[in-house]
C-alpha cells in the first residue's frame, strides 16, 4: 500500500453519493462500528437510500441535486 493510500479521500459525486476512498471506520451515533468490507464506498446524500449509510443509487430516480465541487463562502 503507497502511502497515498494510507490517507482517506472523500470525493463527491455530481448529483449523487459522497465516494471514499482508503482505510476508514464507520460508525453508527451509538459509536458501533459499521461494517464497510471495502477500501472504496458510496455513502448516501440524498437521504432516500434503502441501505443507508451506503447509497444504493436511488438519488437518480429521486431527482437528487448536488454540485460536486465546493462552494467557495466570500466573507
């Protein structure tokens, strides 16, 4: 494993999931752990997934709209 592996990336994706990238841990609010069993995932945004908090592409047929770049605040 190079050591750009070792670092997670979180990219989102244009009108759909948050992809990660790299070693993580996820867990529940109660502090559990949920079980991931890959090096990439595809965490829902737009809430209607039936596998939360994976997305299970359902953003699609929801008409679910986000940017995938970061909107830049101006103070």
């Amino acid at each position: 494993m190079s050591a750009d592996q070792d670092v997670p990336t979180i990219t989102p994706y244009r009108d759909g999931p948050l992809l990660v990238r790299g070693p993580v841990r996820l867990q529940d609010t109660q502090g559990r752990e949920i079980e991931v069993g890959r090096e990439t995932i595809a965490l829902c945004r737009c809430g209607k997934s039936r596998i939360k908090p994976f997305c299970d592409g359902t953003h699609k047929l929801s008409g679910f709209r986000a940017a995938s770049e970061a909107d830049v605040r101006r103070d």
